[in-house]
C-alpha cells in the first residue's frame, strides 16, 4: 500500500513541479502570445485558468498524500 502511495507521490510531484514552471514569468503561456506581461496585473483566462487551477488541485492532492503516507507509515 505504501509503495503505491509513493508512486502516486512521486507522479503527482512531478505534475505538480510541472504546473509551475509552466505558470513562472516568461516561461509561461502568455509568452507565447507576444503580448508584454509586464507588472501589470491581467485576468487568467483560457489554458491559463485551467492551469492555474490544476495547480491547486495538485498542490491538494500531494498534501493528501504526504498526510496519508505518515499516518500509515
């Protein structure tokens, strides 16, 4: 049972790691517009907001899994 929860741990980490450096400044996916992204605050829309929101889905599912993995172990 543990080693599956570490697989999962491992995977989700990855995904996560993934998510945010798709979402850092100029590696993002707004660079591909061409549109400057300078300090000025824009609406997530699109690709963007879903990322966004893979990412707090992520970040959840890897709290979960950690407090899983100590409570078992």
């Amino acid at each position: 049972m543990i080693n599956i929860l570490s697989i999962a741990l491992i995977i989700t980490s990855l995904g996560l790691i993934l998510s945010v450096v798709m979402q850092s400044k100029g590696a993002g996916l707004g660079g591909l517009t061409g549109a400057d992204t300078g300090g000025v605050y824009t609406a997530r829309r699109g690709i963007e907001r879903v990322l966004f929101w893979v990412t707090i889905g992520l970040s959840a599912l890897f709290f979960i899994l950690v407090l899983t993995i100590l409570f078992i172990g």
